[in-house]
C-alpha cells in the first residue's frame, strides 16, 4: 500500500496545516477560497466539488494506491488513522474513522473495531484507487457541494465486492455547522443520483437520501430512515 493524504480546505488554514504537518505521509491541501496561500494548491473551480476534483486528479496522476481526504475543520490523532489504514484488510474499498459530532448515525462510534456501514462521508475516508476511477470529476455548475458522490463510490465499492466500513477503534471530531444550505445540497444531488441509474437510485431511496425534502421528511415519520441505519450500525 502506498497511501496519499489530500487535505479540502477553504478558510480553516490553520488546521489544515496542523493536519498537515502531523501526517506521517505524503500530503496536499487542496484549497476553494480563490486566495492564493502559500503551500496551498488552488483549485480550478470552486465550492467542495472543486476541491474534490483537484484532489481526485493528484491522486490519480501519483503512483499512491490510497488515497485519505480530509476535511480541513476535522480534528483527530493523525498518526492513529494512518496506522489504522495501513493495516486494514485487502478487501476493503472505503475506510473511515468514527466520527463525533456532525455526521450521519452511521458513522457515530457504537464499539471497538470494523463495521459495514451502508457508506463513508466525504468528510474524512480513504478510497482505493480502484474505487476513485469509478467517479473522479463532479461537475460543480450542477453539484456544487459533492452531494451523493460519497454515497455513489461506496456504492460502487460494493458492486466490486469491496468492503465499506467504519472504524471505532479510531475516532475524529467533526465540528457542527456548514457555510450552505443542506436544501440547496440535496436540490443538487436529485439530478445526481438520478443519473447514476435506476440501481443506484433505489439504494438512495432505501436510505432515505437522493429524494426531495418533502418525500424524506415523510419518511421519516415513519420511520424508514431510523430502520434503514439500523441495519447497518451494528453488524
């Protein structure tokens, strides 16, 4: 294994480098701001679709193998994820840590080691490249924010017969709060999923994501949603 760390910033500078420099690999800031920082790499669009297909573009274009983002707000033990990704089992396509904080239920520590989790956030994971040329470009006039794109390769992890799982025996913080609207987010990814084929878009319905606001806060009620996490949390 040959890992790669690509760090998504936009005005966390600060912590971005202190995550940065506290990697015991090969590691990037790839940064949306449109301010010219020096040891940031600029992308060419803006917004996290921009980060993320800078940073899908050095991954590729390096001879690494694994490829770690992360979000700059993020705050962990460095040196603890990447010992964890280097031992982690061949047979896995999307690896990450619990997280604290924001996130989906899914991802919350509930025990002490690997979990199949239903997919891995683009807040922190580490992909193989075998499951990054499954989707490495985002267009960001339509999806500005990457949503769905984390679900789409875990997805497309599995159909390899790949493994996506989170591990509680190394955790994270991701703090709360976004600089966009989660509506305007989920209006985007609508066209997304929709694109991605009728297979794909059943699994989002069976999560209760890649549907209108309306359809999922129904779902909700009733509960499909909770059931649907369940099923995942605690393999």
């Amino acid at each position: 294994m040959k890992l790669i760390a690509i760090i998504y910033n936009y005005d966390k500078d600060e912590n971005a480098r202190q995550i940065r420099d506290a990697l015991p690999c090969e590691t990037y800031i790839v940064d949306s701001s449109g301010i010219v920082k020096e040891g940031f790499i600029a992308t060419d669009e803006p917004f996290f679709s921009g980060c993320f297909n800078k940073a899908m573009e050095i991954f590729l274009y390096s001879d690494a193998t694994h490829c770690l983002s992360i979000c700059s707000d993020i705050i962990g033990n460095w040196l603890a994820v990447v010992q964890k990704i280097l031992v982690m089992p061949a047979d896995i396509g999307v690896w990450m840590p619990a997280v604290y904080g924001s996130g989906w239920r899914h991802i919350k520590p509930v025990g002490q080691g690997l979990r199949d989790i239903p997919f891995a956030e683009g807040m922190i994971n580490c992909m193989t490249r075998e499951v990054v040329k499954e989707e490495h470009y985002i267009n960001c006039d339509t999806n500005r924010h990457a949503y769905g794109v984390d679900i789409y390769l875990s997805y497309a992890a599995r159909q390899k017969g790949l493994r996506v799982v989170a591990d509680d025996s190394v955790r994270v913080y991701h703090p709360f709060g976004k600089a966009y609207s989660n509506r305007e987010g989920e209006r985007q990814m609508l066209p997304y999923v929709a694109g991605k084929g009728a297979a794909f878009k059943a699994f989002c319905r069976s999560l209760g994501v890649g549907i209108s606001f309306y359809t999922r806060y129904y779902r909700r009620l009733r509960g499909i949603v909770k059931k649907a996490n369940n099923r995942y949390s605690y393999k």
